[in-house]
C-alpha cells in the first residue's frame, strides 16, 4: 500500500487516523508499506503483502500475531485460508510465478474459493448494466477530480470499470483478503486493495471519496442504515458534490433464488435520511444497454415497476448531471487483451472460423441466459480478423462485437 493511502484510511472502532507502528516489524520499500502493523488510538491492525486488514476478525488478530513475529509469510497464508501445508506451498509456488494467471491462482486455492463463473464475468447481463452505470457516473462525478471506492467489490471485477477515470487509482475494500489480492494484482492492477467487513463502520476518513459503490453485495449485509450512513458519509468532501451507487440488489417483493436479507423498493428508500435516492429497475437499464444506449439516468421509475423488478440499482446525488442520459462508452483502447468471449466455441470452416455460443451449464443458461440478448448464437471470423483481434485491434466493421460483448477487453493473464 501506498503511504499516503494512510490519509484515506480511519480505525472503524475509534475513527483514529493510522500509522505505521515503526518499533515493530515491518518492510517498507520507498512510498510502500509491504508488511507491517499499523496503530490508532485504540487497537493495532496488520498490513499484509501491502493489503491493511482493518478489522478484528479471527484471521487478522492471528496473523497480526504473525507480522509482529517477524513471519510475514506465515501471515500471508492464514488470510489466504491456506491451513494445510502442502496445499499452502503449492500456493506459494503458483503465487509466485510470472506467468500464473488469474485461473491458476484461483485453482491453487481450492474448489472452494470461487463459483466457476468468473470467466465469463465480464459479459453476464448483471455486469454490463452495472458497468455501464458505474461508468456513467464515475465519469460524471470523477470529471473534476477525486477518487473512487469500491466497496465489497470481491475480485474488483467492476473496480476495473473505474481504472483510468480518475488520477488517482481506485479502492478495492473487501472482506476477503484473497480477493482483494487477486484484483489488485489482475483484475484492476493498480488499484488499492483493503481489507475490512462490511458489517462495522468503515474504515475511511469523511469525504475521503468523491464516488463510493457497492455491487451486488449489499443485501447480504446485516447493517443496512449503518452501511448507507457510511456510504453517504464517504463522499461527503469539500468541493464538488460526489455520488454513491448501490448496483444489483435484491428485491424482497420479488422471488429469487439466492439469499441474503433484501429489502423492498420502500425499505431501500427508508435507509437514505440525508439524501432522496433514484430507484430504479434494472430491467430498464438492462434495455438502455442491449439497444446501445444512452443509459436514461433521467428516468423516473414508476412504483409499480422498481416493486415488480428482481434487481434494483440505486443512485444518491446531489449533482443534476448524474440523473441524465449518458452515451455507453467503452475505453478507446482495450485495458487488457481483446478475446472472443470464452462462451463461444470455436471450430474450424475452411480459412475461417465458426463460434457458436456454448453455456457452461444448465444453472448459468437459467440465471445469465438474457445475455442471448446481446451475443449471437453463432458468428464467423476470418483469419485476418482474429490475427487483428489477437493484437489488440479491433476491425472496423466488428466496432459492434466489443459493445455488445462478443469481444472483451479481458485482464492480462485473466485464464
Ligand atoms: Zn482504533
């Protein structure tokens, strides 16, 4: 972690600032914090492999035992969950190799670690309409400076979405230290990664952002009003005003599958007491999105739509510029490398090749299967085009393909 990320950050118990505690343990290389113990008016908290734990949770107060012993690495392994020894060496060994992908690791973490889904994250039908919103009002808000934050953004698959839209690079906060790890080194390199839970205050100074997020988590938290407090109290700075977005959450009046404690359209709007917060449906958003924009952050949902509507997104600002239609942009150049979606299979026709749209189970047809909205069933591409597309360069008349996710700009090194 970068030094100066310590102005950021604030103890969850007592809101001390926190610094590095010098007489203990501790590597530090230039402006980085690479393993130490940080310290508030109140407790002592460990920096491992440059991620703060900012909270007290079995896992921290062990490896903090850890860190002050001088055993950085055994550390490491205990927020990695990584309990018995060979599996943990095994993990080391892929860890540290150059040419590890995002797959190996998540693989030498056991069966566990993740659903097998996150190859094809980054099309699914929940993602493109928040990484449209996210955009849209990361742009907006971002414009004149400031910072982003991401809160229980897991592997920092959507905290990808907010790299380059800021000088400064985005927060990934999650209570899972492998995660954080994974997106700070893959999916959203560069960026912040932090350690804390969702269920406490949140470890940030007031105004410390000017854009505060959280995507698909939030009904999964117990402390609702305390986390909305918070978010709201995150963007609170000087200057201009900021916005906070809560992207795919649950509605309780509607049936669904997972669980979590959703709440409904009049218990959301209940949580926000300082600010009036857009509601609206995602099926609308979703529609925004397959017919290629703009996104209508204008629209005023009805009641009866946000109520009959699986999945909600909520917006609260203060700055009229967030609530219009915004054009869907994409970055001009790819952030990663440009594949053709892991859901096609390829087979060879002559001096071309024919994908067809191939989903990995029954289960994901179910639950993602509206992406069909956007993906062809099947496509042909020349040599010519997929040597182009290898390259990082997108034929003109495939300009179509990246939009509606037929290519994705995929991380480097992502399987
Ligand atoms: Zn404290």
């Amino acid at each position: 972690m970068h030094i100066e990320t310590l102005d950021l950050l604030r103890c969850p118990y007592c809101g001390g600032r926190l610094t590095l505690v010098t007489s203990l343990f501790n590597q530090v290389s230039g402006d980085e914090i690479e393993d130490g113990i940080l310290g508030c008016h109140c407790c002592i908290f460990p920096v491992v492999s440059g991620i703060p734990i900012l909270h007290l949770l079995a896992a921290s107060t062990a490896a903090r035992d850890q860190v002050q012993a001088g055993r950085p690495d055994l550390a490491r392994r205990i927020m990695f969950g990584l309990e018995d020894e060979t599996q943990a060496e095994r993990f080391d060994a892929v860890a540290g190799s150059e040419t590890a992908t995002y797959r190996d690791l998540v693989e030498a973490l056991g069966p566990h670690f993740e659903g097998g889904y996150f190859l094809y994250r980054f099309s699914d039908p929940t993602f493109v309409v928040a990484d449209a919103v996210v955009r849209a009002i990361a742009r907006t808000v971002l414009a004149g400076g400031g910072r982003a934050v991401d809160i229980c953004g897991g592997s920092g698959h959507l905290t990808r979405a907010l790299l380059g839209l800021s000088p400064q690079p985005p927060v990934l906060a999650d209570l899972y230290f492998a995660k954080v790890w994974l997106g700070r080194r893959f999916t959203a390199p560069g960026c912040e990664a932090i350690c804390c839970d969702g269920n406490a205050p949140m470890p940030f100074a007031r105004g410390a952002f000017r854009f505060a997020m959280c995507v698909d988590a939030f009904m999964y938290i117990w402390t609702k009003r305390q986390f909305v407090a918070d978010l709201t109290r995150l963007v609170d700075g000087p200057g201009e005003a900021g916005a906070v977005m809560i992207g795919h959450t649950h509605n309780e009046l509607v049936w669904c599958p997972s669980h979590g404690q959703p709440l409904s359209p009049a218990g959301y709007r209940d949580l926000f007491e300082t600010i009036e917060p857009h509601i609206f449906g995602e099926a609308g958003l979703f529609t925004d999105v397959v017919n290629g924009g703009p996104l209508d952050l204008s629209r005023r949902d009805a009641e009866e739509v946000v109520n009959d509507d699986a999945a909600l997104t909520i917006v609260a600002s203060r700055r009229a510029e967030v609530f219009r239609p915004h054009p869907l942009d994409l970055p001009a150049q790819p952030l990663g490398e440009l594949r053709v979606n892991p859901l096609y299979a390829a087979e060879a026709e002559g001096e071309r090749v024919r994908f067809r749209l191939k989903f990995p189970s029954e289960d994901y047809e179910q639950e993602y299967g509206a992406c069909r909205q956007y993906l062809p069933d099947t496509f042909v591409l020349d040599r010519a085009a997929l040597a182009a597309i290898a390259d990082g360069q997108v034929p003109p008349d495939l300009a179509d393909f990246v939009r509606r996710r037929v290519l994705v700009d995929l991380p480097r090194k992502y399987y």
